[in-house]
C-alpha cells in the first residue's frame, strides 16, 4: 500500500500510538487529529532530500493548515513559511516565526494589504509589474524576488494548476528581464525568482521543466547585471491519496531539479514551498457514523462530517481514502456512499466504498486529510468549526476547542430600528 498505512488492535485503528475511539470519545466527532512525529518526519524528508545537493529553505506553505501548534513545530524544526494573505504572515508572526523566515507571495493584492505587509518586515514576492511599483513608494530599498509564469503547469486537477501561459498568477515570462531592470530602476533590491506550477503534481518531469525554465531566466537575468541569491521553485508535491497510487520520488526530483540549477546558473540556493506534502497525512478526520440508510439502489453510511469540514471532495472531485476505525481490519460485506449531514446532494466523503457493516456510532476515518481540510471548512449550514487535536507519543491534546454556536453571531448585528 503507497498511502499511510495504520496498526489495528483488537479490531480498532491504532493512530500515533492511541486508539481511534478514544480519541473520539475525548473530543467528540468530527475532529481532525495530527501526528506530530509524522509532521516532524515529513518536513525532514524534504529537507533531507534537497539540503543533500544545494543550500536549501524548506517554506511551509501555511494555507494548508494554519493552527499555531502546527506552526510551532514547523517552526522548532527550523522551517520558513510561504504565506499568501497579511492574516497567514501575522498568524505565522504570533506562532514565533522572525518575519526574515517568512515570504509573502500574494495575487491581485490591495494596496492596504501590501502596506500591511510591508510594514511586518517579511520579503515580499511580487506577483505583478504594479504591484511592484505601489511597494517602490512604499518601501524604497526594499528586497524583493518576482513570482514568474513558467508557462508549466502541474496539479491534481483543472483548479489548482497555476503556473500554465495566461495564468492569473506571475510576471509573464517574456517580460520578466525587463521587470527585473524595472524593479533596480525603481530603488528595490532584486534578490531572487520564483514560480508555483501548481499543488499535487505526482510526476517529476514538471519540476525539471519547471527548474528548466527559471535557469534560463537568471542567466538573462545576470546578463542584464543582476544576480540573484535564490531560485524558488514554489510546493506542489503531491502524495498518494489511493492505496495502490505511487509515492513520487522526492530524491530523484530533488537530484534532477538541483542539478538543472547547479550545472546551469550561479545561484546555489534553493527554496521549496511544499504545503500539502508536509502536513497531508500527517492528519486523519474522525467522524462518526450517525445513521445507515438503504436507498435502494445505494446504501449510505450517514456521518457527521459534511463539505463544512471537509470540503476536498465536493469542490474537487478529490479522493480520499476511508475506513470503518471501530472495525478495523473487519470483513468487508458492501458498497456504500459516506455522506455528511449539509443540506446538499454534492455533499460526500466517498463514493462506493466497500467496507463492514457498521453501526451508530462507528468512528469512521479520512485518511489524507491534514492538507487544505480544516483550513478550508466553513461554517455552513451554521455549523461550528471542529476541533483539532495533535497526538504525541501515544498521547493527544487540544490544539483548537470545537467552535461554540454563540461564536457564530459574534459579528452579526440586527439595527436598532428592527429591535
Ligand atoms: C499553495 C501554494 C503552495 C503550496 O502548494 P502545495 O501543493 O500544498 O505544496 C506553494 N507556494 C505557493 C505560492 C502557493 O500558493
């Protein structure tokens, strides 16, 4: 099996040392429960992996998950941050990151975010020619790197592809020299290039086109007079959310990206933004069976998990794998559907898995789920924000309290006059 793979005891799943159920039964269901160890581990093995061929800068791309213990521990591990938002750079500021760890890469950015984030001192990665000019006034003197469109693209599906031709994001590649020359003209300190080719990319050949096309940028780039001190090659790294799906082989992409840079262009440091890689399935959600119904046709194992919490499904038409916790490793009797309690028939976990009969109750587990899960749910259907838990050698805490409904109506104001 190429996904993570869980111990069973005595019919339960053994996740990082504790049984799933008791798990549940501490902090109610649904809830996303994190591995610290395999967090730990994963951020090493990109690390590891590249830091063997070149200097190299390991930034947590934070949109996949923001909670501050998670941060914190990237943070001891010595990790920088890729933030895309003036929120992620004060979250990731308030979990003790020194703002020279993080990087700002925004699209489309407010002139008031961009002072915002001028001010917090972090390096700002500049995605468009005016964005460029508004932070010359802003902040002359400023270092800057520039996000460029590679015109490759790489994902796991039509909307997170990012760095193809007409892309929303980046400096068009033909006018990257002259942006660059702009940029010195302008007062800022050009010092580095980037490019994001998209999140979830399962194949190396991507990467090396990728790495391909930014060699040949610094190499115009240095023949117009400006060297560079780094190339970052944005996230992206996919993982298998399938059992029999392949891992993708992050030695030979780190070998062959590397070498591209080493054997082509003078810059001799490297920065990965890897998100999901870091964080995917180092997190599983538990949610709890609630009903099972024959439909006839189809039968459906009722939780209390929906789009609210887990959103990758519905909006991406995303994989996940699933399975009964409570029967673990139990005779498999049927196919159902596993479906969420929000208002909508586009609201599932999965569809046709076989797995045992279960009962009221069962705690049923999404693998993969620590990536782009509990930072994109939302409270529709006015439902509260789950809990998050870290587990620690065979012991878990809370890192986030489910959200109280009350929560809900704290910024909401009914006028004086319909009182
Ligand atoms: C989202 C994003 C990433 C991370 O993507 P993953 O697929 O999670 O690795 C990295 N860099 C930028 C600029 C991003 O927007």
């Amino acid at each position: 099996m190429a996904i993570r793979d869980y111990e069973s005891k005595d019919g339960k799943m053994i996740f990082a040392g504790m049984n799933v159920e008791d798990i549940a039964n501490e902090f109610g269901t649904p809830c996303y429960v994190t591995d610290e160890a395999r967090l730990r581990e994963n951020y090493r093995n990109v690390y590891k992996a590249f830091s063997k061929y070149m200097e190299t800068e390991v930034h947590y791309a934070c949109k996949a998950n923001t909670n501050l213990a998670i941060l914190r521990i990237l943070q001891q591990e010595g990790a920088g941050i890729d933030a895309v938002s003036i929120g992620e750079v004060l979250t990731c500021l308030k979990a003790g990151f020194s703002p020279d760890k993080i990087m700002y890469t925004g699209v489309f950015v407010s002139t008031e975010e961009l002072k915002q984030v001028a001010e917090t001192g972090v390096l700002i990665n500049l995605d468009s020619e005016y964005e460029m000019e508004r932070l010359a006034q802003i902040k002359p003197g400023a270092p800057v790197s520039f996000r460029i469109t590679p015109e490759v693209g790489s994902g796991h599906g039509e909307k997170v592809i990012t760095g193809n031709k007409g892309a929303k994001f980046g400096i068009p590649r033909d006018r990257v020299v002259e942006t660059y020359l702009r940029a010195q003209d302008l007062g800022l300190n050009p010092i580095g290039i980037h490019a994001h080719i998209g999140s979830g990319g399962q194949r190396v050949e991507p990467f090396i086109e990728e790495a391909e096309v930014l060699a040949e940028l610094i190499n115009q780039i240095e023949e117009a007079g400006i060297s560079l001190q780094f190339v970052d090659i944005g996230g992206g790294i996919g993982v298998p959310y399938k059992p029999n799906e392949e891992e993708m082989d992050l030695g030979e992409m780190a070998s062959e990206v590397t070498d591209v840079f080493e054997q082509n262009t003078n810059v001799r440091k490297i920065i990965l933004e890897p998100g999901r890689y870091i964080i995917c399935d180092a997190t599983v959600l538990l949610t709890r069976c609630t009903d099972v119904k024959d439909a006839g046709i189809k039968k459906y194992i009722g939780v209390d998990a929906g789009f609210n919490t887990l959103i990758r499904p519905a909006m991406y038409d995303s994989y996940h794998y699933i399975q009964n916790g409570s029967r673990f490793g139990k005779a498999c009797t049927a196919k159902y559907d596993i479906a969420g309690p929000i208002c909508e028939s586009g609201d599932y976990l999965g569809h046709e898995r076989v797995l045992p009969e279960p009962a009221e109750g069962d705690v049923i587990v999404v693998y993969n789920a620590g990536a782009y899960g509990f930072s994109m749910s939302s409270n529709y259907n006015s439902r509260p924000l789950c809990a998050e838990v870290l587990v620690n050698d065979g012991k878990a805490e809370l890192i986030r309290e489910k959200e109280k409904i009350e929560e809900q109506w704290r910024h909401q104001i009914i006028p004086e006059r319909l009182q």
